[in-house]
C-alpha cells in the first residue's frame, strides 16, 4: 500500500538517439534512494541502440515503462509518455544527463511539506565525459542555483527560463491544470514556467543540486533552430503582454543595442508606446523606428512606469540595478530584466 507521505513519482522522458549516454542515465535512476516510481521512457524514432537498451532495462527493472512515440520530435513524445503516467507526483528526466542518488528523495520530501499548488525546484551542475563545459552553459548553471537559492524564480522569469525541464517535481492536479505537455512550444520548458507563473503556483526553491546536466556539442539546445535563440523575446513579450503589462502606464525599454532593437520591433508590433532609454551619448537624441532615444534619467519624470531592460552585460545589468536601488520604489515599482 502507498504510503501517503511516499507517493508514486512518474518520470517522464522522451528518448532519441541516445545509447552512449543512456545506461548511466538509467542506473542514476535505479539508483535512487527513494523507490516509489515508475519511469515512462519513449523512444522516439531513435536510429542506434537506444531501443534495445530500454528494452534490456526494462526487463531487469519493471519500474521501467517503455513506449514508443507514433509522432517525432520531443513535444509530441512527452505527450505519449505523459498519457502512461500514473504517479502522483511528475517530474522530467533528460535521457543523455544523470540523477544524484537523492534527488527524489529530496524532492518529495519538499513536496510534503507544501503540498498542491507548490512546485519544487532545485539547482543543476553541468559535466562533460572529456573537455570543459562551456562557459555559456556555466553561467547559465550558476544564474539557475542563485535563482533557486533565493526563490526567485517569478523575480527573474523573463530573464530566462528559471527552472530546467529536469530539476522539477509538481503534483499531477496542479501539472494539468497548467496545460502539462499539451502546447506545441518550444523552449517547452521556459513556456511551462511561464503557465507555472500565469496559475500563480507557488515555486518553492531549493539550494541543492539535484540534476547532473550534460553538455555536448550535438544536445538539441545547440543543434535545434527552436533554440538558438536564448532571449526568446517573442515568447517573453507575449506573457508580457498578458500576463504583467499594464497599457494605463507609461512603457520604457531601456538598452540600445541589438536587443534593444530587436525588443523595440516587437513592442510596435503590439502598437505599443514606449520611451526608448540608455546611456550612449551618441545615440540620445536620434530617431530609431520613430521613436526618439532619451537619456535614462527621463525615468523619476514617469508616472509608475514599467520598465523592460535588454541590457545583456553584466556590468551593464549591475550598474543598471544600482541606480533603481538609488531611485526606489517611490519611483520605479516594476522593472523586468528582459536579456
């Protein structure tokens, strides 16, 4: 019988391509100290061994569940795992990474303390079998733990995806509700936060790493077109504009770079008016899209404006907190790191 604090954990993880990594994939999850779950692994057209890998696993394991997808690519064969699921509790494995033995156990037991309407989130370290990771994906690792260390995963949400597909535990009510793997999205799991952020579901963050990320030259987030992209600013302004964008209030956007350029077409797009702000000398005073360029200190001279940065550096993004600290919250009460 199912112990109430012990409930059943369905990992859900879509698998393609995958042999050289998949068996320490699979014994990290055998591995696991705590027991409850069923893993529900489909193959999704895989051309090497991978299939018979799952097959061999799942002969040796019944825990192991394995499918295969009638429909390619990654969204659709979530679908397909996330019909066979039957735990209580969802969570997402990755088939290339690895589990540290207590990453469930140290799930759940979260969990419990909070149950529905909470979801658990923790921190990720990345490794290679040979090289170095690379540095874009460190910063990213150590940006991730210093979110979830802080849980302030709402805070920095149009930063950048806050919680990866993997470091995640939620109950299947609250995953449901959200719309589980259902939209045709990509990043999927940055749109999944934002449906988290939309249900107001309250993330609780965690400071352990509970998920080993693997970093290859042919992982989909280098490879795929849908992820090229790591601003994402379409998906971003649309959950903007439904979700915190407030029309009766002045817009600024601060930054005069590429990003700025690239976030100042999307904001006419949706026929929006903006004040068009930096700190380049150069640029204060020009018409860029119709738009006049002004220096950053027309901001206290707003009525409650809310505020997009795409400043991208982090001296820039440093110095940028800075002033809004000095100014307060008399005068900026929303401003959203956008880059």
């Amino acid at each position: 019988m199912q112990k109430k604090d012990s409930p059943l954990v369905s990992i859900i993880m879509a698998v393609k391509d995958t042999a050289p990594y998949l068996p320490a994939c699979l014994d990290s999850i055998i591995d696991q100290t705590y027991t409850n779950w069923e893993l529900i692994a489909v193959n999704d057209h895989s051309s090497d061994a991978t299939p018979e890998i799952l097959d061999t696993y799942a002969q040796k394991d019944p825990r192991i569940k394995v499918y295969n997808s009638d429909r390619p690519k990654l969204i659709p064969t979530l679908q397909v795992a996330y019909a066979q699921a039957t735990g209580t509790l969802i969570n997402r494995m990755d088939s290339d990474d690895k589990m540290p033995d207590y990453k469930l156990d140290v799930l759940v037991k979260e969990w419990n303390k909070y149950g529905k309407g909470h979801v658990i989130g923790g921190g990720t370290e990345h490794f290679v079998d040979e090289g170095e990771v690379g540095d874009g994906f460190r910063r990213y690792e150590v940006w991730l733990n210093d979110v979830a260390r802080r849980s302030a995963h709402y805070e920095e949400i149009y930063t950048e995806c806050v919680i990866p597909s993997h470091s995640w535990i939620i109950h299947r009510d609250d995953f449901d509700q959200v719309g589980a793997f259902d939209p045709i999205v990509y990043p999927e799991d940055y749109d999944l936060c934002f449906r988290f952020y939309r249900a107001q579901l309250k993330i609780i963050g965690i400071d352990v790493v509970l998920h080993y990320w693997r970093d290859r030259s042919n992982r989909i987030s280098r490879t795929w077109d849908e992820y090229k992209d790591n601003r994402y600013f379409d998906l971003k302004t649309r959950f903007f504009y439904e979700l915190d964008r407030d029309k009766t209030r002045p817009l600024v956007l601060w930054g005069a770079g590429r990003n700025g350029k690239d976030m100042a077409k999307i904001l006419i797009s949706h026929d929006d008016e903006f004040h068009w702000v930096c700190d380049n000398e150069r640029k204060i005073g020009k018409d860029v899209y119709g738009t006049i360029m002004e220096h950053y200190d027309v901001i206290p001279t707003l009525d409650n404006p809310q505020i997009m940065i795409v400043v991208s550096s982090p001296d820039g993004k440093k110095e940028i907190r800075a002033q809004l600290h000095k100014w307060g919250k008399e005068v900026v009460k929303d401003y959203w790191f956008f880059a």
